[in-house]
C-alpha cells in the first residue's frame, strides 16, 4: 500500500526578536499583527533598553494571546539588544521586528510555505508603506537567490529570517554597526551578516511574496535631520562593502549615482534633494575610505 504523506504536526518555532529603545505605543501595531497570526507556532522577545516602566503595561495586554519575553537590558544599541534576544531564543528559526514594524496576517504562513517548498538558509522579503509602496529599498523586480552581486537590493533587516544555526555560526550582527552602535557606521548590519554567512555555504532566497510594513519617513518634516541620517547610512554601505571585498570598480556605481542626483537636482532647483544626494556620495567615500580591517 502507498504510505499516507508525512504531515509536520510539530512546524518549526519561529523567534521573533523586537530591540526597542524610545518607544512605546508604536509597537501595539506589531502586537496587533503578530495576534492576528494564522499561524501560532512563534515567540516574541522584547529587548527593552528604556530606562523606565513604559512597555510594562503594553506587553501585559497581549501575554495571554501568544508566548511574549520581556528582557530588559542597561546596553543600548539596535544590534546589541538584537543579539541579546536571539541568546535567549528557543526557535529554529529567528526574525528581527523592528518597533515600528508590522506583518500580513498571513507573513508566518507564507514563510513556513517557503521553508517547505523551498529549503534554504536565509529568507528575505521586502519592506512597504501603509498603502503597499516599497519603501527603504530599491527591491529586484522578480524572486531572486540572494547573493554578493544583488545583497543591496534584497534585504532589510526586519524582513530577514535566519536559521538559527545559521545566525550563530555566523557571529550574530556586528555590533559596531547599525543605529545606536556608537560608531560612524549607521547601517549595513544586515548585508555585513548575510555576506558572512553566505561566505561559509548558506544559501537565501529573496521572495517578493515575504513582505512587511513600516512607516514611511517623511523627510520634508525636517530636512536637516533626514539628510544627516542618510550620511550616516551612506558611510556604513560604504565601509561594509569594502570590508567584504568589494573591487572599486564595483562600488563606483555607489558614487556615480548621488553624483549624478546631486548635478541634476542642482540645475533643477531642489536644493534640499541635491543636499541629500551630496550628502549620500560623501558619507559613501567616507565610509570606504575608512575602513580598517580587524
């Protein structure tokens, strides 16, 4: 007789880690999501590096609808509070929330179909406003496997989920990159933590059909502000692709392309996207130029 289909009645558990810092009512809106889950087999651990009670009550409401850790920690830093958690996560699997992100009421189905159908050791997806518009990255128009050639057009960090064994070997993130860290080196973490497990044979997938919600910034509430965030992200794109061995040639497109903005916007008369192009090359050359290996 034919034998009946294996069925996993035990799926996979799935860590969600939220590092937060500042933050309080923004997360009902992932809490929300994640409650609305058809799928239940997931934990959620809270970093929390305030300094006061805020999220007590918060996290209370929703301990009751699915397994919630409440870790508070002195260290601040994104990536150190990401670290922290996935210390403590139990899950097969690890994905990085961030505060003020939210999820599809189907995102963990759609991701244990993957895992299923499509074995690999990385997953990734993409980011979108309120109203379904990509946002934060200029995302590859069609499924992809991730790799050296496209890391900057697949991956933001709240839309990666790692096999834990994966993570680890890994390293984790660096935590002398990304917000918070202390360093000039604002941004990269992600792309810095996929290159080095891609480096020792983990294979990732990027699925247009794994996606998020953040909010979208506004930059023309405070033009001063957004300008020098993107110098701060520009200089760890730069750092993270020559620490990884990227050639000149291949990060030259990372300068022509904010210096081809910073001529147009200028002969066009925006002053403030020609301030934010310049500002994109400089923190670029800034973080290349800066690099120095361990």
């Amino acid at each position: 007789m034919p034998q009946e289909p294996s069925v996993n009645i035990n799926p996979p558990l799935i860590s969600m880690v939220a590092s937060t810092l500042g933050r309080d009512v923004e997360m009902r809106l992932l809490l929300d999501t994640l409650s609305a889950q058809d799928d239940n087999r997931f934990e959620l651990i809270v970093v929390d590096q305030n300094a006061d009670d805020r999220l007590v009550p918060i996290l209370a409401v929703y301990e009751d609808r699915f397994p919630i850790r409440h870790i508070r920690s002195k260290e601040k830093g994104l990536d150190r509070g990401r670290n922290l958690g996935a210390r403590h996560a139990t899950g097969e699997w690890l994905l990085f929330p961030d505060d003020d992100s939210w999820y599809p009421a189907d995102f963990l189905k759609t991701l244990r179909r993957l895992i299923e159908t499509e074995p690999a050791d990385i997953y990734s997806g993409r980011s979108l406003n309120k109203d379904g518009k990509e946002i934060m990255v200029s995302f590859v128009a069609e499924d992809a496997e991730i790799s050296r050639a496209n890391i900057w057009h697949v991956l933001i960090e709240w839309v990666i989920v790692f096999r834990a064994e994966t993570y680890r070997k890994a390293g984790g993130f660096d935590e002398d990159l990304g917000a918070g860290s202390g360093t000039p080196w604002n941004s990269g973490e992600g792309q810095d933590l996929v290159l080095r497990c891609l480096s020792q044979g983990a294979k990732g997938y990027f699925r247009r059909a794994l996606y998020g919600f953040h909010p979208e910034e506004q930059p023309n509430a405070n033009p001063d502000a957004h300008i020098a965030k993107m110098y701060g992200y520009s200089r760890g794109k730069g750092f993270v692709m020559r620490r990884h061995g990227y050639s000149f040639f291949e990060f030259l497109p990372e300068l022509l392309r904010p210096a081809a903005g910073f001529l147009v916007y200028t002969v066009t008369g925006k002053p403030t996207l020609a301030r934010r192009s310049l500002a994109m090359l400089r923190g670029r050359l800034y973080g290349w130029r800066n690099f120095k290996s361990r």
